[in-house]
C-alpha cells in the first residue's frame, strides 16, 4: 500500500504491475537542425520507431524526460501512446513549470488516451542553474517541501468526488472541481528521486517508487537504508518500489566491453573538451542542489571501477550531469552485476544508453532477458 497526505496508508493506487522486475527505456525523440541551429526538434517517425522497439524488445516503460531545453513530455507521451499497446509512460515533470491540477488534468489525461499505462515522475531539480532557466529560484530544501505538497495535491485531485479548495505554503486553491480522472479512476503512481536529506524524507513519506542514481552496492544500501528508516519514523510503508539507473556498457565478452568503454571515454572527454565552456562543470558541482553529482564523484574518487562492473570515469568525464554510471562488462557479467541490486530490494531498473537504438536493442535481446532469468531463479 502506499502513502496518503495524512502518513497513513491509502488503497487503489493504480500501479502498472505487481513490482516483478521493470525495466525502463529511454527514447528517441530528435532530430538535427538542417539549418545547422541549436533548436531541438521533434523527430515523431523516430518516436514512435523508437517506442515499439523498446515495446518489442521486452521494456516495460519508457521515461519521458524533462528539462528547460527538452521537448514537452506529454506532447510526446501523447504520441506514443497512440502507436504503442503495452509499453508504460513514465512522464518526468517539475512541480514549478505547471500548476498541481493542471498536471493533474494533464496526466490523467495521457492516462485515458493510454488506457492506463502512465506513471508520474517528479524532479525538484538538482541543476539549480537549469532551475533558474525556468525562473525556479527557491532553494532545495524548499522545492522537496513544495514537491509533497504538489503530491498531496495531485492524489486529491484524482480520487476527491466532491469540489476541494487547499491552502498550503506553495499552493492556494478555491473550489477546484475534479473531473478528469486516470483510467483506472484511482491515483497514478508517483516516483520522485534524489540523494539528499530532503529527497530521501519526502520519498520515504509520499512516494510509490524512489529512484536513485547508480552507486556501489554498499552505497546504494545505505541510502536504502536511510529512506527505510525515515519511513518507519514516519510511520509510513515506505515506498512500494525502488528504482535505480544506469548506463550499460555490454559485448558478448568482458574483453570487448571495456574496449567498447576505452573508446566510449575518448569521446565523453573530447566532447567535454568541446562543448562545455571552461569551469562549467566545476560550477555545477559546487552548486548547492547536485547531491547526487557530489556523491558519484566522491566515489570516482575512491576507484574507477566497483564491485564487479560498476564504471565511473564517465561522471568525472561529464561532471556527472545526469545519471553517469555504467555497468561494463559481457552480457553474463552485467547481468549478475544487475541481480546483486535486485538482491537489495531493487526491481525497476532504468537503462539509458551512449549509443543509440542499436545499444537498446542489444540490452534487450541480451541483457534484459538473462537478468529476468537470474531473477527467476532468485525467486524475484
């Protein structure tokens, strides 16, 4: 069961499977600009082409992104929708950019179209200086506060049958009317992630699914740990799944993997030495909301290379903007490297990929089902 407003327990939540394994994909959805511009711009044929792939190939989701330079989400989860039949929509949003009903209304309509395949995913933004972009100016701490209330909001909005007005510390309402429900006309399941203090309270507190960066095995538990803990002090259930990311570096054996990473960390470094201005990453680093990007850096500094796979050069290649760990290795490898996750509890494994759709069509036909496999065998 997951959390309500009240830190009880709420019923009907409606989750898009019974928290077997999940593996989520990321799509294509761009194209360059022929006028050789910095616009982004939607590329639908690849879209689509993309989200039947990863439908295919045995992905249960795919996670729509957000940032002030990306595509509108739910313009593209519409589109998707439309051309898919059972692939999930995780739709990435952050609390500042949209009022809590218009989401809500915005959601549960992607939901009807969809017939129930949408997941709600919240960022209360690590980037400050992407924050800023779009006018966000309050501080961390403050935007995962905002972020629960925005939660509280988005389930009263779906499961409320009579006119509700709130008043909190973010949001004012007066005699909002809730008609436009999900599909299933119960909550849609809401996942939010982060590494601080903050993140792992409001998780612990609120959320169905906590995500989290990928880290070493011993790290990953003691955050696991923490938002257990913050549960049980709250006297909540505590989230009903967790989700962790990474970026799979694979080949048929161990050998070819980590020549595939050698050449892959040549690029990562020659197009930080070329896109990104002098000291930006140091800037991002030293922002106060990049938790997350302190934490994988502390640990490059520990080592390139983790437990069996876990491969983290890219964060400091990168600054580690963004989820930057990689699982390097033959298929058997990471595959193992993945189950030893699941046997912390972990069963929603996001995949991104340096490549393109070829890299998602490997993890598919090679990776995805020999995990399910040694998760069978663990009785996952």
């Amino acid at each position: 069961m997951a959390r309500g407003p009240d830190g009880g327990h709420r019923e009907g939540v409606s989750m898009p499977e019974a928290f077997g394994v999940t593996f989520v994909g990321g799509l294509q959805t761009t194209r360059a600009d022929p006028a050789g511009g910095a616009r982004t711009l939607f590329d639908p044929a690849a879209t689509v082409t993309s989200a039947q792939v990863l439908e295919a190939i045995g992905f249960d989701q795919a996670i729509l992104v957000y940032s002030s330079y990306s595509l509108d989400p739910f313009a593209i989860a519409a589109t998707v929708a439309s051309h898919t039949e059972r692939l999930g929509l995780v739709i990435a949003l952050r609390p500042n950019t949209a009022a809590p009903t218009a989401a809500a209304k915005s959601y549960a309509t992607i939901d009807q179209l969809s017939a129930g395949r949408t997941q709600v995913h919240l960022i209360a933004g690590g980037n400050e200086s992407d924050q800023w972009r779009d006018g966000d100016f309050i501080d961390k701490d403050a935007r995962y506060r905002r972020m629960g209330e925005y939660i509280d909001i988005l389930r009263r909005a779906w499961s409320s049958e009579t006119s509700f007005d709130h008043d909190g510390e973010f949001y004012r309402i007066v005699d909002y009317t809730p008609k436009v429900k999900p599909f299933a006309g119960v909550p849609l399941p809401i996942s939010l992630g982060g590494s601080s203090e903050a993140a792992y309270r409001v998780g612990a507190e609120r959320a169905d699914v906590f995500a989290l960066w990928g880290e070493p095995l011993a790290d990953t538990r003691g955050q696991l740990d923490r938002v257990r803990a913050l549960a049980t002090e709250a006297g909540t259930a505590g989230p009903e799944a967790y989700m962790i990311s990474f970026k799979p570096v694979i080949a048929p054996s161990d050998e070819l993997a980590w020549a595939k990473a050698d050449a892959l960390l040549e690029r990562l470094t020659a197009h930080r030495a070329r896109a990104r201005p002098r000291g930006e990453i140091a800037r991002h680093v030293g922002l106060p909301g990049a938790e997350a990007s302190k934490r994988i850096l502390r640990i490059a500094e520990r080592g390139a290379v983790h437990d069996t796979a876990l491969w983290t050069e890219p964060a400091q290649a990168t600054g580690a903007i963004g989820s930057s760990a990689a699982l390097v290795g033959g298929y058997d490898t990471v595959a193992s490297a993945v189950a030893a996750y699941a046997d912390l509890g972990i069963r929603r494994f996001s995949f991104s990929a340096y490549g393109g759709l070829d890299d998602y069509i490997e993890m598919g036909t090679q990776l995805l089902p020999r995990i399910r496999a040694l998760l069978d065998g663990h009785g996952a």
